[in-house]
C-alpha cells in the first residue's frame, strides 16, 4: 500500500510541475491536458479505494 501511495504523491506533482513550469503555451490544449491529469488522478484514487476494501474484505 505505501507504494501506491508514493505513484499517488508523484502523480500529484508531477500534476503540480507541468502547470508551474511545463505548461503548453495553446489554452485550449493546455485546458485538455489539466482535464486528462487530473481525470487520471481520480482514477487512481478510485483504483487505491478499491484496493484498500479488498484488503479490509480478506481480514474479516
């Protein structure tokens, strides 16, 4: 689980540093890829969410 946690936490920054410092100069396209990185995040939280129930399923 503390890995998923660590690719959670860099995915976040990674999130973090293309908005500071690698941001795409079109609006548009730069509206698609915030859309798409975040989208991605919420997926691996829901990913971490099903993972973690699981686990909690196996010790009852």
């Amino acid at each position: 689980m503390k890995t998923h946690l660590y690719i959670y936490g860099a995915l976040i920054l990674l999130f973090i540093a293309y908005n500071i410092w690698f941001s795409v100069q079109d609006a548009t396209l730069h509206n698609v890829i915030n859309i798409v990185w975040a989208s991605c995040i919420f997926l691996y939280i829901s990913f971490l969410a099903i993972v973690l129930l699981k686990k909690m399923k196996k010790k009852k």
